[in-house]
C-alpha cells in the first residue's frame, strides 16, 4: 500500500507532466484533480504517452508497466492519478 | 540489452566511417532510390500501415490520432516531391567552401562534415521515418529511428525500404537503423550515450522533448513549442491583420508555426475582431476567438455562424490551443506586448503587423525568436518556404542551428589549411 505521502508526490508529478503535456504555464496547485485530461485547459492524448511515462518514472524513481495506458479509458487528471498509482504498486 | 545497444550503436558508427564523404554522388543516387522504391513498395507499407491504424483502432485510439497514423497515396507524392527537392538541393548544400587567402602564406576552405550518428525519436507520424531517413543520411550521416509503437509496422516496412536503397546506391545499409524495441529502458540507455551519439533531434509532444532535453547531455536539435504570438499594432491595415491572423491558425492547427495569442493595440482591438469574424464568416472558414472580457464581443454571435467566441483565460496565456482557435488580448502598446511575449513565448515565431516602420522595426529589435514576421503570416516560418530548402524540424535552441533545420544544418565542416610548408614560428604575430 502506497503513503499518503507517496499520492501526493504521483499527484504533484501527474499534473506536472500533463501541464508540460498541454503546453500550459501553470503550476501543478492550479490543475482541479476532477480537471478533464481533453477539455478547455488540459490537452492530452495517447501518442504524448511515451514522453510522460519516461518524466513520470524519472520524477517518482519507478518503473511503469509498458501496457500502463492500454484498455484503461481516463478522462481526468484524478484517473491518470489512480492508473499510475496503481501500475507504481504492481511495479513493487 | 546494453550489449544490443552496444551492437546497434557500433554498427551506425561503422557505417559513418565507411560512408563516401559528403558530398559524393553516392547520396544523390540515394534519393533517387529511396523515392523509386518508396513508390514500388507502397502497396507493401499500407499494408503494414493499415493494419497499424486497425490495431490502434481496437486499442480506442480516436479518430483524429488515427488519422496521424494513416498513410495514403497522397504521402506518398510528398515524400517523392521531398526526396526530388533533397536531392536538388545537395550539391550547393554539400559543395566545399571557396579558399580564402591567409597573408601571403596559404589558403583556408571549409570541407563539409557529417554530424556523425544522429539519434531521432519522435512519435507517431509515419512520414517523419523517412523524412529521418532521408535528410541526415542524404549529407553523410547514420541515423537511429525511434518511432511510436503504434507505428511499429509500417516502420519495419520503411525500414526495409530504406535498406534496400542505400544498398542500391552504394552505401553502407547501417547508415538507418529502426530501433524496433518499445522498451523505454532501450531509449534511456541510448540517452546516455554521448560517446556514441552526436546529436539528438527529438520531434514529438512537449513530455518528449522535455525529456531529452533534460535527461541527455548528448546536443540537442529541437523546438520547444510554438507558443506563438502577433502583435497588432493600432497603425496596421486591420483586413491584412486578420487574414493574417486567419492564414497564421487555421490551415494547419496543429503545426508548431501557428499563432495563437493576438496582443492587439486597445484602440483597434473591436475593430480587429470584427475584422477576423468578417473573414472568416466571408469564407466559411470555422474558427474560435478567445477575446479578454474588456474587448466588445462582435455584433451578430450566436447560431448559423462558422465562427464562435469563448472567455479568454489566463491559463490561456503560454498555451497552444492545437485546434482551430485563436486568442486576442488587448495591451497598452508595443511595451506591453513585447512584456508579455517574453514571459509567455516559446522562441519559436512571433510576429507584427504595423504600417508604422519604426514600430515594426522596434519589434525586431527586442523580440528574441527563431523568426520574426513583419506584416505577414507567421507560417511563412519553414524551410522551403523562406528558400532556405528542406527541413527536418524548426529549432528554438539557440547553438549550431535555430529555425528551420535544413541539410546545411545537419553537417558541420573542417577548416582545410593549405599551408605551403608553412611553420607557425615564421608567420608574424597577428597585431592586437
């Protein structure tokens, strides 16, 4: 089971990397958790996925399953959350 | 792995080495192949890239990622049409430089290099493989392709093509290498090669670039995004202002070359908008402006229109819509926008439109980008469209290469010295 400490850190990452994602000049406290990963402030795709797998594993020190993103569907920064937490634990 | 990487990366050095040098008519006939067999080939590369597209498809890829997948016929006439201005373009890009005379002693000239192995990554637009595989190659270069997964297959397929024209033109078949490895351990390990790889040129989303930029110390050829702006000054034409507003957005959304954020004097800022509804409505072009609150939204808003207006954000500022959108924010005078240009901008194009010279010529001068377009449209800003010839990429970096990174850009040269016999202690102390 992951920290308190170890959400917030994948928190602070996640909307780290989906700012850079989106082309954004905004810090990680100004993204809402419920924020929609495709909508009027966030832009991300799939095909960005590569770049922010390899950010995410670098900033939390893991490694993330290759298929992480496959067959899952988010539409919020709280799921991109939820899915790397998750893929963090099984790496364990 | 590390001995796979090894092996890959001695090969792509091996092949550098064996290569005839710059210039040699090895690599015109290379162009010629490629496009010859791209086109023999092209039923075998749809295959692989339609079955590609099926399997991003079954995996909820939405249709606009799948349409970056496709290929079609029409790419094929690009990359012919990409292969015939490349090879066009080799002999002046490759040609040596003309000896100068040194004092009265010897002669000096430039003689074109390669770079040496070139490392590309990038995601999922097939077209960037061969354009990888063509441009570096075609001034000497070995080059490693690392493409998205989901183009797996039809990378093979080019891979395969682009094999079989370096050996029909006489060149070493290890001058292109697809990695075919999806593993992120793989592009890691090779990022940490600066003793094998001369330079990284990573084409893709900002996650990807960031990352290269800031996990290798291997020199990097890329742009950091098209943050881009156009400042309206209020002695412009504002019909030219909005179709250049217009022409600098809406044919390509998505391109790293479009604007997105207008700073348009407050006196002419209604007037401007106006201008941009005007046209766009004129031509059935759909577009969205995003307006600060202290500009008048436009007369006649509402249903039967191909354009709409939001609220601009200030989450807006710094962004890049990747759609057909297009901000407008008032500023107080050239002061103020060029404030806002360099906390906000990327470097990558900004421009302004003025009748007044002095204006326009004071933009100039304090605007830092790759290019700067006076009373035009910012997608002027490539290779062959400025006459500069083919590009790979446009650079914001600010060493080796900034704007768009032609063939000239992908060579370095030494300095040949004719020196006659000459011995340094019998040449007079350059005077201080």
């Amino acid at each position: 089971m992951l920290t308190g400490l170890d959400r917030a850190a994948v928190t602070e990452s996640v909307k780290r990397v989906v700012i850079a994602e989106s082309r954004l000049s905004l810090q990680p406290s100004d993204i809402a958790d419920h924020e929609p990963l495709s909508g009027e402030m966030l832009r991300v795709n799939s095909l960005g996925f590569v770049g922010m797998l390899v950010l995410l594993e670098d900033e939390l020190d893991i490694v993330l399953p290759d298929d992480l993103f496959v067959g899952r569907s988010f539409h919020t920064v709280q799921d991109l959350i939820e899915v790397v937490l998750a893929g963090a634990e099984v790496s364990r | 792995m590390s001995e796979h990487i090894d092996d890959i990366l001695a090969s792509a050095r091996a092949a550098v080495a064996a290569a005839p040098p710059t210039g040699d008519p090895a690599y015109a006939r290379y162009c010629h192949e490629l496009a010859a067999l791209l086109a023999e080939h092209w039923p075998t590369v749809l295959k692989a890239n339609a079955d590609d597209v099926a399997h991003a498809e079954q995996r909820g890829l939405p249709p606009v990622l799948l349409d970056r997948l496709r290929l079609t016929d029409a790419h094929l006439d690009q990359l012919r049409r990409l292969t015939a201005t490349v090879h066009a373009e080799l002999a002046e890009v490759t040609a040596p430089g003309p000896g100068v005379p040194i004092g009265d002693w010897g002669v000096r000239r430039r003689a074109p290099k390669p770079l040496g192995v070139v490392f590309m990554v990038f995601e999922a637009r097939p077209t960037v493989t061969v354009e990888g595989a063509l441009l570096p190659v075609a001034v000497g270069n070995a080059v490693l392709l690392r493409g998205g997964k989901e183009i797996a297959r039809t990378n093979a397929a080019l891979a395969a093509v682009a094999r079989e024209a370096l050996e029909a033109a006489g060149l070493p078949a290890h001058l292109v290498t697809v990695l075919d490895d999806p593993d992120r351990r793989q592009l890691r390990a090779l990022l940490k090669r600066p003793d094998a790889v001369d330079v990284l040129v990573p084409r893709g989303s900002p996650s990807l670039i960031d990352y290269c930029r800031g996990a290798s110390s291997i020199p990097v050829i890329a742009s950091g995004g098209g943050v881009n702006h156009v400042y309206v000054h209020r002695s412009a034409d504002l019909t030219l202002a909005a179709e250049a507003a217009l022409d600098s957005k809406l044919p390509e959304p998505t391109a790293c070359n479009t604007a997105e954020l207008m700073l348009v004097d407050e006196s002419v800022a209604a007037g401007f908008v106006a201008e941009v509804v005007a046209a766009a409505e004129r031509d059935g072009r759909p577009v969205t402006v995003r307006l600060d609150a202290r500009v008048p939204r436009p007369e006649g808003e509402g249903e039967g229109h191909c354009w709409r207006v939001e609220a601009l954000q200030e989450h807006d500022f710094g962004r890049e819509f990747l759609d057909a959108t297009i901000g407008v924010y008032p500023v107080a005078g050239l002061d103020e926008a060029v404030a806002h240009i360099r906390r906000y901008g990327s470097a990558h194009t900004e421009g302004v439109i003025a009748a007044d010279t002095a204006v326009a010529e004071e933009f100039t001068r304090r605007v830092d980008a790759a290019a700067i377009v006076v009373n035009g449209s910012l997608r002027l800003h490539d290779g062959p469209t400025l006459g500069l010839g083919s590009e790979i990429s446009i650079s914001t970096g600010r060493m080796h290469v900034r704007g768009p990174v032609t063939l000239g850009a992908l060579i370095t040269h030494s300095w040949v010295v004719e020196a006659r016999g000459t011995l340094r202690s019998s040449v007079p102390a350059p005077r201080s």
